[in-house]
C-alpha cells in the first residue's frame, strides 16, 4: 500500500514537473518539446516488456513452469499497452511538428511492424485450444518475435533519413537542459515503478484466472487422491 501511495505521488510529481519545473525545448513549435518526458518512456517500457516476456518464454521451455508462462504473457500484453501508448503520443507530437499525425516516418512504420508481430502473439495464444501446446507455441514465438524488436527500434530508424528529432532532445547527447534531464530521468523512474506494479498485479490475476481452469481443478483432484490413498 505505501508503494502505491510512494509511486502515485512520485507520478503527480514528475507530470508537474514537466510543465511547470522544465522549460521547453527550442526549435520545436509551442510547448511540444514536453512530450519527451511520456513518449521515451513508453518506448522504453515497451523494449523492456518485449525483453522480459522473451527471458521468461525462454525459461518456460526450459522449465515448463506456468509462473513463468504468466510472467512472458503479462510482460507482452503491457508491452504491447506501452507500444501503443508510445505510438499515440508520437503521433501527437508528429500533427504539432509536421502536419500530420502519420508521415510513414522510419520510426513511425517500424513501430507499426512491431504492433502487428505482437498482435500476433496474441491471436496465435488465442487461436490454440489445448494449454500446454498454447504456452509452447507461445513461448517460441515471443522468442522469434523479439529477434526483431532491436532492429525495428534501433537500427532500422537510424539507417534511414528521418524526421525524428535525435540531437536536441536526446538524453545520451551533450547539451541537454539540466533540468529536463532531471525529469525524464525522474520519468523513466516512474513509468519503470509503474511497469512493476502493473506486471505484478496482472500476473496475480492470471494466477486467479488458471486456479478456474480445468487441468488446475483436475490436478488438483488428483493430488488430493494421492494424499488419501
């Protein structure tokens, strides 16, 4: 409960402080700079979910253990939020500074590969009826599918001429406001916190949702006869 009320505050915080604490950025129109401080960190969070859902497929297969299930199938369904998330405040950003909301911008189309591989996911867990074969096919794919995510984020989007501002309100390079460094990183903090808690409480319920299905209720009858006999 306190952390819930530590990362509500540290939130209220941080959006404060992106509009009164931080100025805006030059060379972009009106305040539009300021969608620095959500955008990177949904992309971020995204990258990070896409990783983790990986790391635990990759454990499944080796273990075959359904916590670990939970964790890749929770890990890509918030990834796939925070893809979005990021893909709407990008868009946002893109009708203040371009014209339009969609430019076919590199990063723009790769995002939009990225959303279909792992919408894909989904139909494929979906589209399976048996468990064990849905948590395996699921666990391959989530392996395949994050193969792409470095260079759909990273490579393609710098190999390409884009729109994409990199120099001015890029974090890794020299001349940054101190004070807008200090609230995107107080952001990613934030958006990370929330990542967390988000993760936890969806694999809790996943666990509520697996103890109603049939082959939980069946082992479970059978564990209790093996403990009588």
């Amino acid at each position: 409960m306190i952390i819930k009320v530590l990362l509500s505050i540290w939130m209220a915080v941080i959006i404060s402080a992106a509009f009164l604490y931080a100025g805006a950025a030059a060379g972009f129109p009106g305040q539009t700079s300021r969608i620095l401080f959500f955008h990177v960190p949904q992309a971020w969070i995204a990258t990070l979910s896409f990783l983790l859902s990986m790391i635990a497929s990759c454990i499944y297969l080796a273990r075959r253990s359904v916590k670990t299930d939970h964790l890749a199938l929770s890990a890509a369904e918030l990834g796939l939020l925070f893809c979005i998330l990021a893909t709407a405040t990008g868009s946002i950003f893109a009708r203040a500074t371009w014209g339009s909301f969609w430019n076919w911008d590199p990063r723009q189309t790769s995002i939009v590969i990225l959303l279909m591989i792992y919408g894909a996911y989904f139909a494929l867990r979906s589209a399976v009826p048996d468990p064990e074969k849905r948590r395996v096919f699921a666990a391959v794919y989530s392996i395949l599918a994050f193969v792409t995510v470095p260079f759909l984020v990273f490579v393609v989007p710098r190999i390409t001429a884009s729109l994409h501002p990199e120099n001015t309100m890029n974090p890794a390079k020299p001349g940054m406001d101190p004070k807008t460094l200090k609230v995107f990183l107080g952001s990613l903090l934030a958006y990370t916190g929330l990542f967390v808690w988000m993760l936890r409480l969806k694999i809790r319920l996943l666990r509520l949702e697996g103890r109603q299905e049939p082959e939980f209720v069946i082992s479970e009858k059978l564990k209790q006869e093996g403990e009588k006999g």
